[in-house]
C-alpha cells in the first residue's frame, strides 16, 4: 500500500464521523488504533524468540483477535465493535495491573491508554479505519521503517494543533544538533520535555551504524530516556520507539518541572541532553518552589535549563534550543541562570538560527546552546547562520533540511571569526567580556531581515511574535531602570 496518503485517508473517512472534533480528535483517535497495530506486531517478534512470552493485553482485547478482518463476514462492526471498544477494549486495557516487577515493554500498555479516547461514534466508519490501519505489515523491517512516512506526516498535522510556545522541532535540527554531540554507545541520552520523541529518534539513527554485537544492541537498547507531560505526544513517543525496535521504552509520562531539582542523584544524571523546551509558558508558584530561590524564573525555558544543568553527568554534554529572550534577558533569575551555566559549565558555542526555523507555525527567532560539564566557561563562539541561498523564508513547502546546516558544520570544525557588511556572523567572546554586558548575549544577531509579504494568517501570527519579543525587550529595560532607582 502507498504509506503516504495513509493519514489522508484515515482523516477522510473520520471527517464523515459526528463524534469526531476537528484534527486534533481525528490525530488522538488514529494513534491509539496504531499503538495497538504496532505493539501487537512487536509481540509477533517478541513470541517468534522467547516461546515462554505471555502478553499482558488480555485475549480477547489483543489486535489480531478483534481487529483483524478475515473477509470472512465474521468481523465485528457497527454497534457490535462500538460496544467492544467502548466497554470492553478500553476498560480492560486501563484496568491492566503493573507494579515495579512489570517489564517496560508489557507496562507501556497500560500507559499508553490511560488518557486515550475512543471519539467515534460510527461503527461502520470505525470498521474502515481499522482495516486501513491493517493492511501496514508491522512485522516487515522495511515497514516499520517506512512508518516514518506516516509519522511525519502525523507530525505536520499536530503542529497546527498545539498552543503557542510548543513546537515539534524540524528533523535537520534534531539531526544536525546529534551530529554535533556524537554519542556514542554507552552514552546515556536524554530529553526533558521529549515531545513525540524526535531528538532520541535522532540519536537512535546515529548509534544504530556502531551497532556490532550482541553487547552492542543490548547498548543500543537502554541508551535514551525521555518525559512527556502530554498525553498525546507521550503515546506517540512510546510507539515510534517502539518502531525504531527500542523493546522497552523509557518514555515517563510526567511533568519533568514537578521534582525538586536538588533531590537528583548521580543516577539521575546523563551524559547527553537535548532538548528544544516548550518556552512562552508562565509556571505555577509551585512548580517554581522546586528551584533554588535565585533560579526560580516564570518563564519554562528558564526552569529547563537548571533542570539540564542538575541532571548533566561530569563531562556531559547538552544541546538545547531556545528563544532570543534567553540570551537578552537581565532579569534576575536569566542572570542567575547564565551565571550559573558560565561557572560550572562551559557554554562553547551558541547558534543564531534564522527566524522561521519553526514556520509557519511561529517567527519566533531561535537559538541552540551547545555546554559540557567539563570545567567553567573561558570563552564562548557565537554564529549566526543565515538563510540558504534562494530561500527568503523557510516554509511548509520549503522546509529546513540539514544540507542548510552545512556551512555551519563546516565552521564548526575549523572555527573562525567572520565579518560580513560590518556585521559579526562569527566572534569568540571571553567569559569577562560576557559579565562586563551584564549577561546579554545577544550576539552576532542578524542585523535585518527582508519583508516578505505573507499569507494575512501567517502575518498576524508573525506581528504578534514580533510583539511579544519586543515586549519582553522594552520588560527588560524597565526592570534595569527600576533596579538603578530603587523601584520595586
């Protein structure tokens, strides 16, 4: 069957559906059913090498026995699958026991249908998704693999669907970002706010080619880590890892903020972090008494960042994306936070990533922060890279792609400073010459951007990013004023 247009034709026949709202229900709706698919194909494999292999799915709620469509006349449909689903295959799969004995991979069951929704109310309907779903053989390797497809393109309907400051960060970036960190096997790699799992997914794609023994993939399979608050996105991550034949997902699905940062112990440390955190978000007073007192910022970018530099092993590293408030920020709690990352980490390198990185979906210009937990910061290169040429505007149909990031691989690894009109696309700055600007470092920035003239929906959406980075400046300078004259 042709993968691309799976989605579209899921989506066609919900839209036919009354009990299904919108996008966002269609999207929830379709990714329990393929959980279900994937899982029940991963235990195929799982049985294939381990004869004593019993699933924790009761029988009569595992896919091969009720979803399957023989053609024979003896599939359930219209209110006959209805009922099943509703009042049995959702209450006997949220009703599944684990304890701390439960394996991963029998656990991730019962989690993945602790928030999940059947939204259909049409049987019938419901029996042509089902069966459209099936036809994808998940047991085949070039299937599974040829899943990304589908997943990409749930991915591209998701993002029009999430609120403002959470967004699924473009492929080139997650990829580009491990390449620059390269772990290795034995690495441990995590993502705070994993999303539907992409940075992993990324870092799964760089170990798998040092994968050589039997040692090796037992490496392979414990190597990332990752927490999502969201149920949605949380179900997603667990079946993608799943399709990327990580056995036992270690995806909590839980709100990485809600922890006190100074209980974490060596073993709740990485080597590898990378993280784009949902940033534009204001935090609960008590979310933010599970920081240090000088830490205790509103802004949820802010709360990450301590959170990475308490969970980041001696010699580890981290790449984390964030806005341009971070680094022009003088806030109390933004300067405790970069004076803390200047004094126990050693904050390399900083990336200006052109302003729609993330379109259409925001204009919000980006950053990546690359540190280790090697030593104190003595100096640190800031590059700004510019848009490729023949691009004035990245786009839904002229995305990012990671050959964009070649110029800056190759000044990453033979660093030099550039001058371009006047302009710093490339500068070293010493660790003193950072404190002496008070902890701005909104450096080699770009200097103007051409107007582009937009579709009237992307234009609004751009004013107002505009607006609210251009709020958070003018916050900014009246809280200096204020300090200099005693105000509170």
């Amino acid at each position: 069957m042709s993968l691309n247009n799976l989605v579209k034709r899921l989506q066609d026949i919900m839209r036919n559906d009354a009990g299904v709202n919108g996008d966002a229900q269609r999207i929830e709706q379709m990714v329990w059913i393929l959980f279900l698919k994937v899982y029940d194909a991963k235990e195929e494999l799982w049985e294939f090498h381990d004869d004593n292999y019993k699933s924790i799915i009761p029988d009569e709620c595992r896919w091969r026995n009720w979803a399957v469509d023989n053609k024979d006349g003896n599939a359930m449909t219209g209110e006959s699958l209805l009922n099943f689903v509703n009042n049995t295959l959702f209450v006997k799969l949220k009703e599944i026991e684990v304890n701390e004995k439960t394996p991963i991979k029998k656990a991730i069951v019962k989690f993945a249908f602790e928030d999940a929704y059947n939204y259909m109310k049409d049987g019938v309907l419901l029996r042509q998704v089902v069966n459209v779903i099936d036809e994808v053989d998940f047991t085949e390797y070039s299937e599974r693999h040829a899943f990304n497809e589908i997943y990409e393109q749930i991915l591209k309907d998701l993002q029009a669907q999430r609120s403002s400051g959470e967004f699924f960060t473009p492929r080139a970036v997650t990829d580009f970002m491990v390449q620059m960190v390269k772990p290795q096997l034995g690495h441990s790699i995590a993502d705070f706010a994993c999303g539907t799992g992409g940075f992993l997914t990324s870092a799964l794609k760089f170990l798998e080619p040092q994968v050589n023994s039997v040692e090796d993939r037992e490496k392979y399979n414990n190597s990332v880590f990752g927490i999502e608050k969201k149920a949605l996105p949380h179900l997603l991550c667990v079946t993608n890892l799943l399709l990327h034949d990580i056995d036992e997902p270690i995806i909590i699905h839980s709100n990485s903020l809600e922890k006190n940062v100074r209980e974490y112990k060596e073993n709740d440390k990485f080597n590898i972090v990378l993280m784009n955190p949902p940033y534009g978000g204001n935090e609960k007073d008590s979310v933010k008494i599970n920081f240090p007192v000088d830490l205790r910022s509103s802004e949820t970018a802010d709360l990450f960042i301590t959170v990475i530099m308490y969970r980041l092993k001696k010699d580890g590293q981290a790449g984390i994306i964030l806005p341009d408030g971070f680094l022009f920020g003088t806030d109390n709690a933004k300067v405790a936070i970069k004076e803390k990352l200047l004094k126990e980490f050693n904050l390399h390198t900083v990336i200006r990533l052109p302003h729609s990185v993330f379109a259409p979906y925001t204009s919000i210009t980006t950053n990546i922060l690359f540190f280790d937990k090697t030593g104190e910061t003595k100096e640190t290169w800031f590059y700004r890279m510019d848009m490729p040429d023949g691009y004035k505007n990245f786009s839904k149909t002229k995305p990012m792609k990671l050959e964009h990031f070649a110029p800056v691989v190759e000044w990453w690894n033979d660093r030099k400073e550039i001058i371009i009109d006047g302009n710093d696309k490339a500068r070293k700055y010493s660790v003193s010459e950072i404190i002496e600007r008070g902890y701005n470092i909104d450096l080699c920035g770009f200097s103007h951007e051409e107007e582009e003239i937009l579709e009237p929906d992307e234009l609004i959406k751009n004013y107002h990013a505009k607006k609210e980075s251009l709020n958070a400046k003018i916050d900014d300078v009246l809280a200096q004023i204020k300090a200099l004259l005693g105000v509170q």
